[in-house]
C-alpha cells in the first residue's frame, strides 16, 4: 500500500439519474459525492465511480483487478446485477479487495452471498433522528469522531437484523422512533475484509455529512488488503515424518 | 423441547452402497450408524436417517418441518443435492433448525451457502493420527470429555480453512504430519445454530469411537431451536411519538 | 445437573434494610424477590440467598461449594465485599461456576476482575423508559420472548459500556433520553460462564417484571457449569517422540 | 500518528544480566535486541528500552504518557513488579496506549489484569519445533508472512490456555511433542489493544529471528492508538426531552 489504495466506488446509479429529489441532492450523482470527498483524503491513491449501467455493470475484471477496496451502493435495481458479477465481486473479497457496504446494500447480492443469512430488518421513513453511538472506541473506524454523532433526518433500519455476529461492532444507533441498531460491523472473509455501515439514503444529504463520508474513509482504511497475499489448498504432503498404514 | 429432540441425520449414502471398504465399516450404513447411537441419548425424542437417494432427496418439506436438529455428511454428490433443496435447509436454518456439518460436509452447498466463504482446506489421506483439544472448556459441546481426546488413523484437514471466525472455537485439532486445524466451531445464523464438527471418513471408522458420537450428540443438544420464536421484518410504525419533516 | 441447579442469590442487602422507598418495593428484600421466582422453575433444585451481613460475607467455602449459579447485585457496599471474598467468587467462577450478574453489579470487585476493563458507563436516574431489542434471535437466553420488551420507567444506563467485547451479545437497550446500552452480554472465563444483564434499580419494581424474572433464569440455565470439569497445567511430558537437544 | 509510533520495550532485564546462556545469545540484553530491529522500520519514530532495575522500574509516569505502544517481556520477576506500577500500565492501556505482551509476559500481573483470568498453560523445555499457522490471513498482523513458519528449536507452550476467547485469533500453534496453542491473539480494552505473541524464550534465540521480529512490528502497527481519544462517564443529562416521573 505504499502507494495509497486504489478505491472503487460502486454505484448503482438508478435513482439518481431519474428521481428529481435525489437529483436535487445529488446532481453529479451519488458516487461522484462519495468520491469527491476520497480523493482529497491522505493514502488514497486513487478513486473511480463505476455504475450498473458501465460497460460489464462496472464490474470488469480489469477494473476489479485494480481496485483495493469497493464501495457498495444499491437499492432498486439488486436483481440486474448478474449472479456472474456478484459472484465475481465476492471471489475477489475473498481474495483480499475490501468492500464497503453502503446502507441499502444490505440487501445487495454480494452482501447477501458474504454473509450467508437474510440480511433483512426494519424501515420506515419518516425523517427521524438517529444518533450513532461508538461502543468500541479502540476501533480505527472511530478515528476522529467523537463518542456519538447525530443525523438529523434518517430512514430508519431496525433490528433484528439478519446478519451474522460481527467480528467487531463499532456503532450502535439510536432511532427517535424507537429502535436500535448495529450500524457499523466489521468481518473478514477468506482474504479480504467487509464493513458494512448503515447511514445512507437516496432522498436525504447523508453523504453530504463530513462524519459519513469520514466514517467510509475510515473503512476503506481499515478495509484495505493486508495480510497474507496467498494460501495453498487441497492435497498436501506431510511436513513432518509419518509413518503410517495409509 | 419438552418431549425430546426430533433428529435427522441427513446422509448422502453414496459410498457406503458402493465401496467395499466402507460397507465393511459400516455395514448398516454411515447414517445408521450416528443414528444408532443418537436413538439411545437422553432428550432425544426420535431419530430419523434421510438419505440423497430417498424421495424428495430426503429433504422434503415434511421432513424439514419435523426436525429440530440435522446433522449432514455428504462427499461425492454435493453437486447432486438441488440447489432449491439446499435452499430450502438454509431457510429452515435460519429459521431455527439446527444443523450440526460432519467432516466433508464442509464442502455441501448447505454450509457453504451459511458461512459465505468458500470453505477450502488442505487434506490428506495416509491415516495419520490426530489430537483434538479442548480449547473452550466452558462449552458444552465439551461436555463430558477429557481436555482432548485422540483418533489413531484420520484424513488431514489443515488450515487455512476458509471460513468465517467462528462465533465460539471448541476444538483444535494437532496432526501428525504437522498441520493444525479449527475443528469445532460454533456459529449462530438467523434464529438457527450451526456446528461444524470435523472428524469422521467414510473409508476409517471414525463414527465408530464413542466420543466422537457423543460429541455430535453434544453439538445436537446445543443447536437444538432456542431462542425467539419468530421476528418482525420490513416497514414499522415508530413506538415512540415522533413528529418529523418524514 | 440430573437434579437440577443449586442457584445462590447474592444480594448485598444494604438498602433493602434501611432505605424506606426500597422497602416498600421489596419488604421480604431484594434478595427474596428474586429467590422467590427462581425457586418455582423447572431445572432448579435449590436456591438460597446470601448477604454480605451473613457470616463470611454470605461467600463461605460451603456456600461456594455447593453453588452451581450464583446471581450478584450489589451497589452501595462494593467495597466492604473483602478482597479474599472477591478472589475466591472470581476463583470459583474459572472452575466452572456460573455468575449472573445484575444492573450495578457492574461495578463489584468480583466483575471488574473477570472482565479487565473498568466496568464504567453513563447513568441518570428519572424513570424513563427502557426498550430492550433482542440482536441475537438464537441465543437461549432469548427463550420464550418477544423480539423486544419494555421497561417504563428505569434508572439508565448508557454507552460507552467499558467491558471487553461481549463473546455473545443478545441485548442491546434503548433509552428514551437517547442512549443506547449493551444490556445483555455473555462471556465465558476458564471453565465457567458470566451473563451481564443490566434491568434492575432498587428503587424501582423491576424484579417484580415477569420478563426480567424470565431473562435471569434463562441466564442461570445458560451459565450451569457444562463442559470440563478439569485441566491439567504445569510442566508436562511430550504426547510424541521427540528426539530434541532439550 | 503522522510521525510514527513511540515505542517503549520494557524487558524485565533480570536473566539477560546473570544468566550465562541469555548472556551469550543476547549480550546486548534482550530488550536492545528486540528495540534495534524496530528502530529500523517504517513508521516506528522512536524506541526505548525500559527494565525493571530502571528508575521507577521503568514505568515512570513520564515514560508512560508518551509511549504509544508498549511491548512485554517477564518471566522470573513478574512479583517484583510493584502493584501500583502494574496498575498504571494496565491504565494506560484503556485510555489508549496498545500492548504487545511476549511469551512468558502471559504471567504478568499487567496482561492477567486485563485478561481477568488465569493465564495459566501447559510448558516443556526440551528445544522442540514449532510450527505456526495463519488462521485468520486477513489480519494486518499477518502482513508479509507465508502460510505458516516455523521456529526449529522452542520451550513448548500448550492448551488449555486460560485467557478470555480473543476477539481476533491469527496464528495457532504446532508443537512436535503433541500440543497446540492460540499463539496470536487480539483483543480490544477500553481505548487500548492488547497483542499477545507467543514465541519467545530467553535461552533460545528467538528474538534473532526475523519473522517473529516482523510479527512483533506488525504487532505493534496494529495495537497503534487509534479510534476515540477520550469518553464521557457518569452522571449525564438527556439528550432528548423526556417528561417522566424521575
């Protein structure tokens, strides 16, 4: 990583091309928002959008093979990306590129597929407050913040939701409807690593908000590839003497 | 669960109706004999051998719907189960089935689909011996054992077994020739519980040794449904009063 | 446990004794409202509650002894619990009994050194309402409830909770002044097991809540000693040959 | 962080100055062999090493506020240790500064205060070979390393190890003689990290091995303050308006 990481910010790309709200909030489009933000940001090297609607859905091999860590944004349209490319985005994870997971892409086919459970929860809409509280502030994804931080209009995830125990969880949020929530949790998978972080909506400034997008910086830090390059499988010889009836 | 456990014990039954090797082990069949031992278990209300070649691939949703607890062992014909019947044990997993994985189970489109990694290994067959110790004494899968327990003539399985970090670690296994391996591991997935159990080969009579039956008899008792009943899932009312821009 | 658990009851038995309001709530003790309930459950053989005004502090070698589960709420008198007391509680413990801890037993001598960490948290006492979320559906401590459950009026307790990370976490609390609270969290240390649970203020009937009562007990049947009664430690002997330059 | 981590290697400096074998392997002390590799490496700004016959025992409050990362060597002076300086560095830890705890330091009274457990385990001396594998080849610890490594001559360490379950478990342990053991292990404690590295042994030249040196460094990366910098405790008012009957 000496160079800084090479971000993908994944897009799907709909709503923001069609839905006048969104665009009012958004009008360069939702990943260019995200990515404008990264770009200025220290140890990045280098982010690009890439969209459903992007030759191959954004999700080439060749971009695939450039990208340390994706971010992932979708909402209506999980059902186009193709099963070849979802499954594609998972085999590289599991190789080591990170992946983000933005907010409605709890219900993305790579998400789903990583964690292995419904990954569904609770909605509603209504431009509540949500106040995101930091339970483990040992966490790299808390650098910079403070022990909470509030949204002022959210949609609302509550639980349960269907997600595998995290490996670690990072916040924990508030809603002023009443429910809690596990929004921020992290997971290794294979070679690679997984955050998964509520805050997001089509219809609301959420990544106008400088501790959103520091808090997706922060993940893709925390995100990027390390440890091992390589592992061997399938039939080994003994690394010591045996001497056996086989 | 007042009444006892109602346990399937799912097996493929491929080779033990063709190889004479393993019709000699097991000569009633691999599922008769897990079965056979389970039958006699306190809290254990009815056995039942489900086998790939039976109607419905023994998956039925009758079947399904009347187990509390499944325990699979499949090798050679993980590709034959369908991929709706596999789908349809996932749902019941996370649903609050059990299911306790055995040996090359780990391979089946079942547990790779519930853990979202690709579940590899190293392996190697010249029936070296292997030590499995106790590593959470507290467990109650450990219930009843010595700090560790030896098999004379196993398969090597070693790491880097590719799957997620196990919500609770029970056994890791020494080998011989100089592997280690994440032996028992614990995970809860929806309102469901999965344990993975290593040992057991279809050419070495390894569901023969009585600790390794009443181990799989522990892993039942501690994935049988507990829990909640039943979630609420999608858009909510708010359970507080909130009075917002929504 | 074919007989059942022998539970104790450790209540610190200060403010039950001169506190008016505290009396009014609980004329038979703290203690005794809690006993009470155990004692009508299936799988408990006994239970008896112990004071710190008892002879040895209500923590005698016999009691110890003949405890499988002990439950401890404490609040005012951390202090005069001897650290001898202490030790031995946390001693019996890594042999394999199991501690249920109770709201601002947090902050005992007994917790705080099976933790590690320094057990502090937020709090603010004006009867406001709690809302407890259950975030792990398949946890038996979950048994029997609904997928959350209220509180009216409750002293709070909020985040940043200074505990190490829950092994299980199957709780998660909102407040109605705006926090959040890891209210139910599971560990297991050396051959016994510890479940947190937050409910409970002397000044406030919540002992006398049916689904408090509920969780404690599901806790307790969580926390009975399972898995192995013994280790050995120290110097040992090689299992294999070893021809080595020792 | 932008001008590197202040590490401080506090060696207990007691069998480096008596013992002849330690002499000959480390003539310059343990603790300067283990400083002068990471005084080389990225990152690192500065490194001091602290003993237990230094001033304050080398714990001094000065040394303490600005170490970022401390590393742990003890083995046959952990008493002397005074009580008040152990509770200072466990201090420290929770308001930030990491830990990376080395081989026989597993007794320290600092690293069993933050465990809250026994930290007892099985030993040999017989100089047999150790085989360490990645099981979790995600973790940055894990940065640079093959599959597994080996170190041909080392006291054996064996389970069961009594620490709380790591929240993080990179390396298990192979041991010639028939053991294993969770030899990298990860948790989080209030704002700090603790690392705990295995090898390690002051009659063996284990700390002349590069790969158990880049651990250590990586070690240290990982343990480096990061997340929240200070937490709000105690009394606090409502964030939200509640009209209760406190």
């Amino acid at each position: 990583m000496k160079d800084g990481l090479r971000v993908t910010v994944w897009n799907e790309g709909v709503h923001d091309k069609r839905d006048r709200k969104v665009m009012d909030i958004y009008p360069e489009g939702m990943g260019k928002a995200i990515a404008g933000y990264l770009a200025e940001q220290p140890g990045i090297a280098s982010v690009r959008v890439a969209e459903l609607g992007d030759k191959g859905q954004g999700l080439t091999d060749t971009i695939l093979a450039k990208t340390d860590v994706m971010t992932w944004w979708g909402h209506c349209a999980h059902d186009q990306v193709t099963d070849e490319n979802a499954a594609k985005v998972k085999q590289r994870v599991l190789e080591g590129m990170g992946l983000v997971v933005l907010h409605s892409g709890h219900f993305s086919k790579v998400f789903k597929s990583l964690m292995g459970t419904g990954c569904d929860l609770k909605w509603r809409e209504i431009g509540e407050k949500e106040r995101l509280w930091v339970v483990d502030p040992a966490h790299p994804i808390a650098e910079g913040l403070s022990e909470y931080f509030e949204l002022p209009h959210t949609e609302m995830y509550g639980e349960h939701f269907d997600i595998p125990q995290p490996d670690q969880l990072v916040f924990i949020s508030w809603f002023e409807g009443g429910e809690v929530f596990r929004s921020g949790c992290c997971w290794h998978r294979g070679l690679g690593k997984v955050f998964y972080f509520r805050p997001g909506h089509e219809t609301l400034p959420i990544y106008r908000n400088e501790t959103v997008l520091r808090v997706i910086y922060n993940g893709i830090r925390w995100a990027a590839p390390s440890g091992l390059k390589k592992l061997v499988r399938g039939n080994v010889q003994p690394l010591e003497n045996v001497n056996r009836n086989g």
